[in-house]
C-alpha cells in the first residue's frame, strides 16, 4: 500500500513538472500540442474525464455478464453486480480477449449474451459502423443496456491515420443508434465546451481546467458524445 501510495506521488508530481515545463499560455505561439498523448502525460485526459464521468452516472447498468474492447479496465471499476466479464478484440494477439471478432461482422458471437457492453471510443475506428451497431444489438440480453461513448473532437492517434474513420455528433449518433435500438429505447448527450475542447487538442489534462471549464456543456462544442441504449 505504501509503495502505490508513493509511486501515485511521483506520478503527480511528474505531472506537475511537465505542465511547468510546457505551460499553456505558449499555447498561441504553437503548431504542435503541449502533449502527443492527449494529455496522459500531464494528468487526466479530457476525454477520459467525460468517460468516466459518463460511467459513474451509469454504474447500476453494469451488471449480469458484461462486454468491454480490448481490456476489462471498466466492468472491473464500474460494475454493481458483473457475474462474468468478457473481452471483445478485433485482434488475436491481444491476450486479454476472450472474444475475436471484428464488431462489423461479428457472426461468431452469440445473439442475445449480454447484459451490457461497455462500448468506450471504439466506433471511430469502424468503417462500417452500422454494421457494427447493428451487431451491438443483436448480442444484447432484453433489457440489456449498451453504454457508448464517440469522439467528437480529437487527434489522430500516432499509427491510426489509415484506420480512424470518423467522428461524430449528437444528430449522427441519434440516428446511428436510433434507428438500429429505435428512438424511444436510447439516451444520446454531449459532453464539453469551447475551453474543454481546445484544452483537449492541445493536450492539455483535465486537473488544468476548473470544474466550470470541464462541466460546463454547450451543445455546440462537444468534446465528447454518449449513448445509452437499451435493447
């Protein structure tokens, strides 16, 4: 315990030390960002901030037997009640994926397995995307809820100029889901603002920003979009 207490120390004095380094007031006088990481190398990202924040409200809906991309990082921090947590990969060499497929055909998984899917910036990298709405549907329980979340705004990642497909607003994601789940059966928000944005393409973190800058919402500068669905 004290050796995680004093890692997470000098891990934020780390942070610290950085956003000293390159503070945001150069910010006009650059054409590359503060952080090539979105910020994880100052502190939280925006965007996970809004992920989180997004999954926290939603924490009674994880439950039953659960399905999260590439890693079981939010089943295991968010869940109420997981009787079983599995992993959706497109990739065979991830070793923590119990499930290979490819989510815009994803035949080979079972219809009607899961309670919840935990969906977190995963869509943008789908070409297909309505076939992989369209399988997200077909997979889930009755009742069973999907939480999703979109990037509205971001970078590019380093390695994913030939893969990033898209990003999206709440108009996009309403149609997207609703069409698929029906209008009636799906929760779609944005989350961010004018400061919150532009924070996040510069890399900044979100211990940068006040609780103002981070919660304020304008409809007209998401950062981030979410979905809550329910088959």
């Amino acid at each position: 315990m004290i050796d995680r207490v004093s890692q997470e120390r000098r891990q934020r004095l780390g942070w610290r030390l950085r956003r000293l380094r390159r503070p945001p007031f150069l910010l006009l006088r650059r054409t590359t960002p503060l952080s090539w990481k979105w910020g994880w190398d100052r502190g939280t990202t925006i965007a996970r901030y809004y992920v989180e924040q997004f999954l926290e409200q939603n924490r009674s809906a994880i439950r039953g037997r659960t399905l999260e991309v590439g890693e079981l990082r939010y089943a295991a921090q968010y869940g109420a009640d997981v009787d079983q947590a599995d992993v959706i990969d497109v990739w065979p060499e991830n070793p923590r994926a119990t499930i290979i497929a490819d989510l815009a055909s994803a035949d080979s998984v079972p219809s009607q397995t899961f309670d919840c899917f935990i969906l977190v910036q995963t869509l943008q990298y789908i070409y297909d995307v309505r076939a992989a709405v369209r399988h997200v549907h077909r997979v889930m329980l009755p009742g069973g809820v999907v939480l999703c979340t979109l990037p509205a705004v971001s970078r590019i990642g380093e390695g994913h100029l030939d893969i990033e497909c898209w990003r999206f607003t709440v108009a996009s994601a309403r149609a997207l889901f609703g069409q698929v789940f029906g209008e009636d059966r799906i929760e779609v928000a944005s989350l961010g603002n004018f400061a919150a944005g532009v924070a996040f393409l510069n890399g900044m973190a979100a211990e940068e920003l006040s609780d103002r800058q981070l919660d304020t919402v304008d409809p007209f500068f998401p950062v981030l979009i979410t979905v809550r669905a329910q088959r």
